[in-house]
C-alpha cells in the first residue's frame, strides 16, 4: 500500500485565517482517494483536521493513532 506523509503544512501569513491550510489538507485528501493511497498525517494541522472531520479517514493511514 502506498501512503503519503504529511510532514508539514505551511502558508504564507498574509492568507493566515483564510481557510488556506484547510484546502491544502483537502487537496491532499482528493489526490489520495483519486489515487488510491493513504495519508500518515505527521504535521500536526492535517492531524488536527482528521480528528475533527470524520468524513476524510477514509484515506487515513493507521487511524488508531488520530482517534486514540
């Protein structure tokens, strides 16, 4: 099984609070159903965003170590 590591996110200041990260994580989401992988959230953003939304551990590698 092929996975992807999220080590870190990251956005330039000025888009701060703009909900910027959040697409970021959701386009990484996207990539990885398309392409049939899972993600190891390591940065600690995507992790955050996979404990809150339910609807996108389906591509979540080990799901265990978000919702433990």
């Amino acid at each position: 099984m092929q996975k992807l590591v999220m080590e870190h996110t990251e956005v330039n200041p000025a888009f701060s609070g703009r909900g910027v990260g959040n697409a970021l994580v959701m386009a990484a989401v996207a990539y990885a159903r398309a392409q049939n992988i899972k993600i190891n959230p390591v940065c600690p953003f995507a992790k955050m965003l996979f404990k809150k939304d339910e609807s996108i551990r389906d591509v979540l590698f080990k799901e265990r170590l978000i919702v433990s």
